[in-house]
C-alpha cells in the first residue's frame, strides 16, 4: 500500500514554499550569507522541530526564513521541494510564498518571486510538472500592508495565479481582509484563505462569504457545523486538508481522530496535502501513508483524495483532464 500510494500520481495545492526550508538547507544557506543560527548542529535544529502549536512554529518558522537572501537561495529551495515531488510523482503544485516574510526584512519582492518562479518555470521544461503560484498575506499584519503587498506584485502578476491568506488564525478573522481580497478578485486573480484550522468553522463561513474564496485551506473544523458541511457539498466547495500539519499542531490530538475520511465519505471535496513539510515530519506521500496506517484508508479513497486534488487544482480544463486520465491509468 505504501508503494501504491508513493507511485500514484499525486497534486499538491498546500504547500508553504518557505515550510519546505530542511534543516540541513538552512545551515548551508546560513553559512554561505553569513548568518549565525542559534543551533550548534543539524541534529539540534531538527530536536527545535518538536513544538507544541501553532505559534511556537511560526515562530521558528520566520527564523529559519533570514536565510533566505537572493534569487540563488529561493531557486534552490524550491528546487529542493520540486525533487521531493518528483520522487513521490506529484505532477502539479501550487505552492504559496510570504512576501511580507521576505520584504519586511529588506529582501525585493523581485528576488523572493524570480528565484520561485524560475525553479517553478525549469520543473516544467525538464519533467512536465505543471504549477501555479499563490501570494499568501500574514493575517497577523495589516489590510493595509496586504494592500502594499498587492501593489508590490502588480509588475509581477504574470507569475501569480492567485492569493491566500495564511498565519496565525485567532485574532485576524477574515473580515479583517474583505476589501483587499476584492480588490484582488478584481485584478482577476484566484482567491483561497486559511480558515477552520485553530479558527472556527464559523471562519470558513466568513472567508465564503467576505471573501469570496475559490478554495478554503485547512476547514477541518467545518465538521462543528453540520449547515457548512452541507453547503460544502451542495457547492462543491475544496478543502486543502493536510493531516501531519493538523496533528503536529494538536488541531487533533492524534491521527486516529482525523475527520478528512468522514468528510470524503459525506461528499466533502477534501484534498491531501503537506503545509510545511520540513517542519510537520513529511511531504505528500507521508500524509497519504499517516492515513492509511491511522484510518486503514483504502486504496479506493487514496484515489478519491487525488481526484479531488486534479479537479480542484486551478489548472487549466485540459491540464485537469490529463491529470484525471494518468489517474485512471493507475487504477486500472
């Protein structure tokens, strides 16, 4: 089963560009900018790994990104993600980046979106992995430095499929955002917004509804509210669940209590994905493998995930029909 679901081919649609910083990529970036890390070791840094919530990990996680200084260093780190994609065949990613991570500490918008894009631009040229690439906004910051951030991208939009909304959700309701995500649905751009993770399901109602988002990321906590999971279904609306980032984060106390089954199975379109990777203790095929082992998830739903994540994608209508029919290959 673990082969089965390591060869199948797979789409990723969250997935934290930043989130993918390994430890032994962090001290190599570190030394080569001059950086000193706070950690003796690799094996020290990876024992810093072992935290208790959400903001003990953003906190490392903004830490680990000062070593992010040029265009070299976000080519190599998405270069770095793009390899573990290839060897657990996921064929179309959406990755999302933090600009503000990036230009609240001096480094151009340019630098951060060239290096991404140009690893983004060779995996296609080289392996055919088709991708898109999302802007997130911190939700801890402003709507007016969501709004500077916009303006930032204009002479990048070309690069940019769409925008979310991500960090830390108590406190930053969507409602915060509603002007600047209109404004970016009238750039023409796709939206999606954390929502229902450490937030409640009343989140995921406020980020369809203020927001008027194309995709929820997370909404594992819609489940409190039977109405939602309803119109979730009724609208066929697509979960990015990502079940190791959930239990790390103690959303759920253990893999066994995970709801991404009962939701498949209810008609919820819930996809498979990995948050932040480096951190959480895996990429996609390890999340699909922590399914199986902890909800004896068949072969059947394995396959449903993946669907969801094709259809769901915002590739184009004839990328989706490729990625459906490799799909259907592998089952028969």
């Amino acid at each position: 089963m673990e082969n089965f679901l390591n060869a199948m081919p797979k789409a990723e649609l969250h997935l934290h560009i930043e989130g993918t910083l390994e430890p032994e990529l962090m001290f190599l970036l570190a030394e080569r900018n001059g950086i000193n890390l706070p950690y003796a070791s690799v094996e020290q840094l990876k024992a810093a790994y072992d935290f208790g919530n959400l903001q003990d990990f953003l906190d490392l996680y903004y830490q680990g990104a000062d070593v992010l200084q040029t265009e070299q260093d976000f080519y190599e780190l998405t270069w770095a993600y793009i390899e573990h994609c290839r060897a657990q065949h996921v064929i179309h990613i959406e990755p999302f980046f933090d600009p503000q991570t990036h230009t609240d500490r001096g480094i151009s918008f340019a630098t951060v979106i060239n290096g991404i894009s140009r690893a983004l631009d060779d995996a296609k040229k080289q392996f055919g992995m088709s991708s898109g690439l999302i802007m997130c906004f911190l939700r801890h910051l402003s709507e007016a430095q969501a709004f500077e951030t916009l303006k930032q991208a204009q002479p990048h939009l070309d690069k940019i499929i769409g925008i979310g909304l991500d960090s830390s959700e108590q406190g930053h309701p969507p409602a915060k955002f509603e002007r600047v995500f209109a404004k970016a649905k009238s750039m023409g751009l796709l939206l999606v917004a954390h929502a229902g993770e450490e937030g409640p399901a009343q989140n995921v109602i406020d980020a369809l509804d203020m927001l008027h988002v194309d995709r929820i990321d997370h909404g594992v906590r819609a489940s409190e509210d039977p109405q939602l999971i309803k119109r979730l279904v009724k609208e066929k609306i697509a979960l990015t669940v990502c079940p190791l980032s959930n239990t790390r984060l103690k959303v759920f106390s253990d893999m066994s209590e995970h709801n991404i089954l009962k939701m498949l199975d209810v008609g919820v379109k819930v996809t498979v994905n990995s948050d932040d990777p480096a951190y959480f203790g895996g990429y996609l095929t390890e999340n699909f493998v922590a399914l199986y082992h902890a909800l004896d998830m068949s072969k059947e739903q394995a396959l449903a995930l993946c669907r969801n994540s094709f259809e769901y994608s915002f590739a184009s209508p004839e990328r989706k029909v490729e990625m459906v029919g490799l799909l259907e290959q592998y089952r028969n």
